[in-house]
C-alpha cells in the first residue's frame, strides 16, 4: 500500500491561490498536475473529479473538502494540497463555504490504493490539532512536516 509520506511533496501544495469556484479549483488543480507530469490530460482529469462529485460531496466539514478522481489519465498516485485565499462554496456535509482542499489523483489501475489514501487524509482531518496546524502553517516545508508527523 501507498503511504502519503511517500508522495506528498512541496510540489503538489499550493498556497494562497485565488479562486472562486469549484470549476476554477478544478481547473488550478489540473494545471499544476498536469505541469508535474502527474496526469496526461486535464480534461479528463475534470471529467474525472465531476463524475464523483456526481455520487457525493466531497466537503468533509469545518472548511475542508477532500475531492478525487481515479482516472487513466493519472501518471501516478497523488496528493496535492490547496489552500486558497477565501472561502468558496462547495457542497459540503456542514454546507459551510471551504478554502482548504485536499485532492487526490489515482491511477485506473491502482486496485484499491485510492482508499488508503482518502482514509489516511479523512483521519487527518478529525484530528482538531492537526486542522488547526495546518490552518496556521504559513510555507510549504511546514506543511508536509506536519502531515508526516500526523500520518
């Protein structure tokens, strides 16, 4: 089994982007994987992330949202953290706006790595400490220490 630690990096964190919906995140998300050379084509990497955004929301609660895709077009797993600088809406299980976005981008054929993954970020996230860590982590070293120390 795939362990973040293993593949989340500096590279796949953005901060402070501007955004203002769920399709600009979308988009920001699958330009800058698609510039790591983690996925091979953004729209279907879009197309991906709508089609299970169609079978639930991905809002967690408490301004986070975990969206994810499992796609052909996906090179190799990934996890990349957003932060953006406001709130957007986004279907959400408290239906409160979110400014912090895990996404995680699978491989087709990754059998059932794509549930280790979201586990490991879900648990992250019912840990208040790491949540608030995390909402005060102001450069990208920082952040991937925490999640390694949370994992």
């Amino acid at each position: 089994m795939i362990d973040i630690s293993d593949i989340f990096t500096e590279d796949f964190i953005l901060l402070d982007i501007d955004i203002h919906s769920k399709n600009d995140l979308f988009e920001a998300a699958a330009n800058h994987l698609y510039s790591e050379g983690a996925i091979k084509n953004k729209e279907i990497f879009i197309k991906a992330l709508y089609e299970r955004e169609n079978i639930g929301e991905t809002g967690v609660g408490e301004g986070f949202a975990i969206p994810h895709a499992k796609s052909a077009t996906v090179n190799k797993p990934v996890v990349l953290y957003i932060k953006n600088k406001s709130k957007i809406e986004y279907e959400s299980l408290d239906d409160l706006p979110v400014d912090s976005f895990f996404m995680l981008a699978v491989p087709e054929n990754s059998g059932n790595e794509h549930i280790s993954l979201l586990s490991s970020v879900a648990c992250l996230l019912l840990e208040d400490e790491f949540k608030i860590k995390l909402e005060n982590a102001d450069n990208k070293s920082e952040i991937v220490r925490l999640v390694n120390e949370y994992i």
